[in-house]
C-alpha cells in the first residue's frame, strides 16, 4: 500500500514525479500573484481556487495519515498547505474590502468549520477501514471541487475573449500532475487517489484548447462596463466653478454642484451689477468650468 515502499518501484517514481510536478504547478500562480503585488490590487482574479485547494490538501494529509505508509501524499500537500496559505494571505492584503470579507467567510466556513466537522465526525464515527473509506471518498468529492473551481476562470475566458486570467503553463502542469498521480493511484490499488484525476485530466485539457483558441481572439473591451458604472455617479459628485472677473474687494467665484447649475446662471448677471456699481472693476473675463 505505501507509495514509499520500494517493493512497488514504479508506484515511488510516479509519485515522486507526481511530486515535482505537482510542486511546479503550486507554484505556476507566482506570476499571478507578482502581479497583484506589483499593482497593489487582486484585478479580477479571484480566491475560490486557491481556498478549495487548502482544503483539499488538508484532507488529502488527514487521509494519508489515517491510511499510514503514503509519505509522498503527505510531502506535496504538506507543500500545498503552505504555499496555498501564502497565496491567500497575499489575496486577503491586497483584496478590496468586498473580496476581502467574501474570503474571509469561506475560510472559515470551509477551511476551519469544514475541515473540523469532517475531522471529528470521521475520527469518532467511524473506525478501521472504514474510516479510510470514508475519509477517502470525501477527500474524491473534494478534490472534484478543486478540479471544477476553475469553471469560473473558463467562463470569464469565454465571455472576455481573453486568456489574460488562465495562464497556460498552469493548465498544463496540472493535466500532468493529473495524468501521473492517476497512474500512481492505479499502481498502488487506491481507487480514491485515482477517480478525482480522471477529471482533472479532463479539465486541463479543456482549459488548454480553449487557451489555444482565444490566445490570438481580440478581448472585449472592459471600458464599456466602466464607462456605464461612471454614468451612475451622483450629481452631487460634479462641481462646476464659476469664476466671474475680480473686484479690489475680492472674487465673485462660487463653487456649486451641478444640480444647481440653473440658480447659478444669475451669477454673472449679479456679479456684474456689483462691478458697475464699485469703483476700480476689471470687468469679468472667463468661465471656467471643471
């Protein structure tokens, strides 16, 4: 049964290529997360992904552990744990405040009230083999989700015509982690580590073909959806300043909102009248409107 064994020479290589390549794929979303560091904001990416995969890699441990003799398991998503933390911490920093308590409430949800839930509930409730069966189903449903999390990237690149958000070489590191890890699944008889990689696969490649169609597709301008949201802005927000000649006195400028642009056309009339009447006027010589 463990993948360590040297009993099953081809079972270690495939997991300890699973590792390296697994470990490469934890790492494809640095640039990603440079350039949220860089621009001081997280753009339009989003932290679904990053929080189902530390909860995957948490149940994958707790099912190694239970299971006994899988190091390999334990060694890359001990690996995951902490970089996926990285990755969230870094989102939580630069997130806007939205983003930010939308996480932080998955977390907990799913990271913390999960994870302790599945722990206690599989720890008291069930013993023997039966507990890894059932740890190990839920750790297959789950690692489903980590698979189908990245739906929403797919279907922001179908719908911008851009691959800006789905780097490729993330795709295909993890249809080659897939790819190995369901061999190793299929070497050491361990049908729970081997299912969720079928779908995987399956994903990856899908995320590969669309990157190949929509890598040369012009994107949809996103200023469009900008330029409507500024055309929401309250009135209130627009001032107009009018600045009418000067007196030795002082200025006539007033500063108003624009929605009482029609009381303010009165200005000049006004201010013109009390230049006519005062000594040492320079008449009024602009508008200006900001």
């Amino acid at each position: 049964m463990g993948g360590l064994s040297m009993e099953h020479p081809w079972a270690f290589a495939f997991g300890l290529l699973g590792n390296v390549i697994s470990f490469s794929s934890l790492l494809a979303p640095i640039p990603t997360f440079y350039r949220i560091f860089k621009s001081k904001s997280t753009e339009g990416f989003q932290s679904v992904p990053y929080v189902v995969a530390l909860f995957s890699a948490m149940l994958w441990i707790f099912y190694a552990l239970v299971k006994t003799g899988e190091g390999l398991l334990i060694s890359i998503n001990a690996a995951g744990c902490v970089i996926e933390t990285v990755y969230i911490v870094m989102y939580l920093v630069y997130a806007p405040r939205k983003a930010k308590i939308f996480t932080a409430k998955i977390v907990v949800l799913l990271n913390i009230t999960g994870f302790g839930l599945i722990f206690l509930l599989t720890l008291f409730a069930f013993h023997g083999e039966t507990r890894v069966v059932s740890l190990g189903w839920i750790c297959v449903g789950f690692s489903v989700c980590v698979f189908v999390a990245p739906l929403s990237i797919i279907g922001r690149v179908i719908k911008t015509k851009s691959v800006e958000y789905m780097p490729f070489t993330l795709s295909l590191t993890l249809t080659l982690s897939a790819i190995v890890w369901f061999l190793y699944g299929l070497l050491i008889k361990d049908k729970y580590v081997a299912l969720p990689n079928i779908l995987g696969f399956t994903f990856g490649v899908i995320q590969m073909v669309l990157y190949v169609f929509y890598m040369n597709k012009t994107p949809v301008a996103s200023e469009v959806k900008e330029g409507k949201e500024a055309w929401k802005a309250p009135a209130e927000d627009h001032v107009v300043v009018i600045n009418v000649g000067k007196t030795d006195k002082g200025s006539c400028a007033e500063v108003r909102p624009v929605t009482e642009m029609a009381s303010a056309v009165d200005v000049p009339r006004r201010c013109a009248a009390e230049a006519a009447a005062a000594p040492g006027v320079d008449f009024a010589r602009s508008v200006d409107v900001v």
